[in-house]
C-alpha cells in the first residue's frame, strides 16, 4: 500500500474553564459524539468517574502545559475510542483548552476495514486525518515467525505518528494506555528487564520537539471496556501483534487479573504504589545519596 493520508473536520479548542466541576453539563447539550449515550445512573456514573480521572492526570502530571494542539491516537480499540471521548467531552465543557485532532494509521493489515474510523470519525464532527503506511508487510518480513511483532511494530508507529504530529503543527502526542497498561509494563521490566519502571504519563520524544502524554493512566481496563459497550464504539481487533499467543503482556495481564480476584483492590494499590516511591528503602545509588549518610553522620559526632 503506498503512503498517503487524509484530513477532515475542523474542530477547534473551547474556552477553558478551570473551575468548574467535572460533572457540569452532563444534562446540557453535549457534542454529538454523546448525543445517543444511555441516561442510566450506572453510565453517568461511569462516564464522571472516567473524566475525573483524566482530569486528575491531566493535572498530576501538567500535561495542559504541552501545548494548544494535541495529536491523539485512534486504532479502532476501546482504549483510543475511549480516550478520544473523554478529551472532546471534558474540551466540549470549557475544561480541556486545547485543540484534538484524531489520527488513525492504517498499516495495511490484511482485511483491515479502513472505513470504519474515517465514517464514524465524520459523523460525529470530529477534526481528523487517516494516514496510509504499511508497516505490516515490513513487519512481517523483518520479525522470525517465533518473535513477537510489538517492538518493530511500535517503533515505526511513533515514527509515523510524530511524523504527523510535526506536519499538523501538533506540540503533543496523546496515547490511550491505562492503569493496566502501566502495572503489566512495571512487572515486564521487574521479571525480564530488571529495572523498576512502568511507562512515562508524560515525556519528550528523543529529538525534543513533541510530547507524549498518556491521559487514561488512573483509568481500569475494565471501566473502558463497559464505557466502550455503552457508546457502541465500532471496535476494530488487532490482526498484527494483539493477535500473537504467548506475549509477554498476556501472562502479566492474567497474573494480574488473578491477583485481583484473589485479592480485590490490589491493582489500586499497586497503582497508588508506582505513585509513592520510596528512594531511600530501594537499591540504586544513583537515586538516593547513600554516601551523604555517613558524611551526615561524621558532622554529628
């Protein structure tokens, strides 16, 4: 498939209001997006907690600095739609003062139903651009049938997407990771990397000209699931590497999902815990001065 790519909408930043509560105007008009969402209290109850939580890491985090034009992410999961949602819904009430445009890649699965996104992107108003890369042919030449796809194929996403990130005039890239993808890339790096880290809610890519903020990291997997149902977002599965068996992903995400069961809360707590960091009871002296201790100790004697 050659390159190329798409642009529509024109949809532009509300009047910020920094005041104002999280669940104001949910009884007002909405952007259309939400214009057949259920009245349920359970859906309205959803939908104020998932905006709270991204608006506490908007804030945590100081991502409304970043910039006044934001390029966010759409692949067709709950994930992406999910986030998407949230960021036009809390922009449509005065609180989000920035620009969104949408951006799906198209990497030329096999069978991938280009339609989908460019049809309901348009139907709900939403400023977008659709960009043709086929990254899945040179990852399936590149990777061994035994690997597994995730590495390469994420590298030449980012690439592509601060590509177009730079050409919109986009200051920040805004991806759809949440909560779990936070807690199972902290135990990929404990079991097989041996470092503690998770992933960044917020960083400079390495030329230093765009952002990368991740808006969903208090957000569950499983309140994105039920919100995803609710709107009836037109899912579109990964045929590339969300469809590989034995990832390394996949077995933290089920230990996890065990731990939970076992012991309801325990992912709260772990991500409240990647929150409240300790450098002095850890083991790296590149974090904690260690020897200022002993030079502390002979000044008091």
């Amino acid at each position: 498939m050659a390159g190329g790519s798409s642009v529509r909408g024109a949809v532009g930043a509300a009047p910020v209001n920094e005041t104002a509560p999280v669940d104001e105007g949910l009884a007002r008009a909405a952007h259309p997006l939400f214009a057949d969402t259920p009245s349920s209290v359970g859906f309205n109850r959803l939908r104020k907690r998932l905006l709270r939580q991204v608006r506490q890491a908007l804030s945590d985090f100081s991502m409304v600095g970043a910039g006044g034009r934001w390029l966010v992410a759409i692949s067709g999961g709950k994930d992406s739609y999910g986030l998407l949602a949230c960021l036009i819904d809390l922009q449509w009430r005065g609180l989000l003062p920035v620009e969104l445009l949408a951006c799906n890649l198209d990497q030329g699965q096999p069978d991938f139903p280009k339609q989908v996104l460019p049809e309901w992107l348009e139907r709900n108003g939403i400023a977008h651009r659709i960009e043709y890369r086929d990254t899945y042919s040179i990852v399936t030449d590149k990777v061994p049938e035994n690997r597994t796809y995730c590495a390469l194929c994420s590298r030449l996403r980012r690439g592509h997407l601060y590509r177009v990130a730079r050409e919109e005039g986009c200051s920040a890239l805004v991806l759809g990771h949440h909560r779990e993808d936070m807690l199972e890339t902290f135990f990929m790096n404990l079991f097989h990397g041996g470092r503690l880290a998770a992933m960044a809610p917020r960083l400079l890519n390495d030329e230093g000209d765009i952002e990368v903020l991740r808006p969903l990291v208090w957000c569950a997997e499983a309140d994105l699931q039920k919100f995803a149902e609710a709107m009836k977002f037109p899912i579109i599965p990964c045929d590339l590497c969300g469809s590989q068996d034995g990832l390394q992903r996949n077995a933290m995400k089920k230990m996890l999902a065990e731990m939970e069961a076992a012991m309801p809360g325990r992912k709260d707590m772990m991500i409240r815990a990647l929150a409240n960091v300790r450098p002095s009871h850890l083991l790296d002296p590149a974090l904690f001065d260690f020897a200022a201790l002993s030079d502390a100790q002979s000044a008091g004697s």
